[in-house]
C-alpha cells in the first residue's frame, strides 16, 4: 500500500486550504471525476474539453471574478499538455489564480499508460515558473500557511494511482454551464 | 491598416468585453497593443492559440463576454478547444482569425494555412469574412449579438482583399 493520498483525498485537502470555497476548475476525465466525489459544489466548473485546458479555463475565470479565489486542477498528464499555459499565467500575474498539480505518473483514464513526465520534478517546474515562496507541497501547506502564499500559486501533490476511475459526473454540458452560470454570477 | 487596427480596436472596446485575449499576429498589432494599453478591460497575451479558447470559454462560463485574436494557423492548431468548450457548451464568444493567404496577401508559407482554414473550419463553425482595412464600427457588437443568438462562439474572418489599401 502506498502512503501517498488518494487523488480524492488530495482535492478535498487543497479545497480546505481556503477559508471560502473557491471556484475549482478541474480537467477533463480523471480531474473531473475525483473533484465531483471530493466536493461537489456549484461552484466547480467540470470541463470537458482538451487534456491540460484548466488551467487556461481557471485563467479567463480569475480575470472576469478578480474578487474570487480560482483553483485550476491539472494531472500531471494533462498540465503536460498545457505546460505553456504556465507561463501565459506568469504573465497575467492574475492576483487570485492557483494550480493544483495532481501528481499520479500515469494517464489514469487510459488504461494507467504511465506519463512522459513520470520521472519530472513537478516541484521545480513550479517553482521556475511562480518561484518557491509560490510553489509548495500540499503536504507542507497549512490553511494558515496558504493563506499567505501571494498569487499567482502552485501546490504540487504527489498521488497514489487509483485501482479504479472516479465515478460518472452524471452530468450534461448544458447542466454543467447552468449550475456554473448561477453560481458564478458577478 | 493602421486606421483598420484603431476602427478594430473601436469597435472591440463598444462591446464591452470583460476581457480581450490572442496571440500576434501582424495584422492584428496594432489592435492588440491598444487592447494591452485599454483600461477599460485586461488583455491577456497568451503563448499558444489554444489557451485564447481556454481563457474565453472561462469568461463566458460565467456569462461574460470575451473575444480572442488569433491567425488562421493558430485556429487551426485550436479545433479541439473550439470544438469541446466553445461547441460542446454553446458559448457566444468573439474568435477574431485574420485568414492570411488571401489573393492579395500570397506569402507563400501562408498558402496551405488558408486553404486547411477553409477545409477545416468553415464546416464546423459560421464564419462572417470582412476586408480587414473596411471594417464596419459595429462589427464586434453586432458579432456578440449574433453569437449571443445562436449561443455559440462566432468567427470573423480578416483578410486583405486586392485595391483596398488604395482604396482606404
């Protein structure tokens, strides 16, 4: 058994960082399934589209609600296929945006094929990009700690792989944007 | 072009975007450099085409309007984004694509750019083609409006069209 958490343990344990619940804004597939089981909420926004969009999603997000907090979700699968949305966000500089980098070392919604960047110190990506008082690990973050990270942020996790995949969101595109519509209301 | 980059610019800023994304390219400079100067919304300078369908489809998920500036080639290399958010959710933003490879604009590495344009993405989405150096005032109002409509994003096509400059 690993004492890694779960990918579900991991989110809830990034959310309860916040004071107030952020909008959370979570990969297509794996990111999706586990931030629906961990905490459904109104105020996530499931995206269904490419692998590694959320973070760019999170980013127009932050920039339209610059008095809300954002928290992008990413597998390490899928940030690896938007790598260049970290320094798109390095430039925004959004005041409110982090990134939660859920690290499993595999594309768990395809038969656990294991990611290029299984070997890759996510950490020191981060950390390049945001700087290390803006990177950290979640093992390593308080609430009280977080609370004092400036923003533009990361929070890196290192997660046991799942034996199983999360289950259905159970949820259509136009169900998704109404309830998102609602609750993210200026 | 300069005065069509200020019209376009213009005509951005009357739609009350809440924010303005793209990626260069040089028919768009100028208008994105008023955009990065404008106080009146942010523009976020994205590094890769793709990410300008993420950050407008997180703005118009909350039900706010966002336009991107992109080249054809940088639409193209956004099908999946456009296709799955934009699409897949029916969100009215603005796609500005200037669709270089145009009769009188025949740079040879722009040719098949147009051409896989024209094959690839005027059969999924409505595109509206315009003279980039006559463009109407109302333009990106009218555009938001119409996407608004049919709540999906919309697609103005820029080009440069033979006897225009002389014209302008």
């Amino acid at each position: 058994m690993s004492n890694l958490p779960s990918q579900k343990d991991a989110i809830a344990a990034a959310l309860a960082l916040y004071p107030t619940r952020p909008f959370a804004v979570s990969d297509i597939g794996s990111q999706t399934g586990w931030l629906k089981a961990a905490s459904h909420d109104a105020r996530n926004l499931y995206v269904s589209g490419p692998m590694g969009l959320a973070t760019s999603v999170a980013l127009g997000l932050a920039a339209v609600r610059p008095n809300e907090q954002v928290l992008a979700i990413a597998g390490d699968g899928a940030l690896a296929m938007n790598l260049t949305s970290l320094a798109t966000i390095f430039g925004a500089k959004p005041k409110n945006l982090s990134i939660l980098l859920v690290d499993n070392r595999v594309y768990e919604f395809t038969a656990s094929a294991p990611t290029p960047t299984r070997d890759m110190d996510w950490l020191a990506v981060g950390r390049a990009f945001f700087g290390a008082e803006r990177c950290m690990r979640l093992s390593d973050l308080t609430a009280e700690r977080w609370a004092g990270v400036a923003r533009p942020a990361m929070i890196v996790a290192d997660i046991a792989p799942a034996p199983n995949k999360p289950p259905a969101l159970g949820m259509t595109p136009a169900m998704i944007r109404a309830a998102f519509l609602e609750a993210s209301k200026a | 072009m300069a005065q069509a980059g200020e019209t376009l610019f213009r005509s951005i800023v009357a739609a009350k975007p809440k924010l303005v994304t793209g990626v260069p390219d040089g028919m768009l400079a100028q208008t994105i450099m008023l955009c990065t100067a404008s106080p009146d919304f942010p523009y976020i300078a994205c590094a890769r085409e793709e990410e300008c369908i993420g950050v407008a489809s997180g703005a118009a998920m909350a039900g706010e309007r966002a336009v991107v500036m992109v080249q054809n080639a940088g639409l193209l290399n956004s099908l999946g984004a456009f296709a799955t958010m934009g699409l897949r959710y029916g969100l009215p933003f603005v796609v500005i694509v200037t669709n270089r490879g145009a009769l009188a604009d025949p740079n040879g590495y722009d040719i098949e750019k147009r051409e896989a344009f024209d094959a690839g993405v005027r059969p999924m989405a409505r595109v509206f083609d315009f003279d980039a150096s006559h463009l109407p005032d109302d333009l990106i109002p009218a555009a938001f409006k119409w996407a608004e409509a049919a709540r999906k994003p919309v697609i103005l096509a820029l080009e440069k069209r033979l006897g225009a400059e002389a014209a302008a």
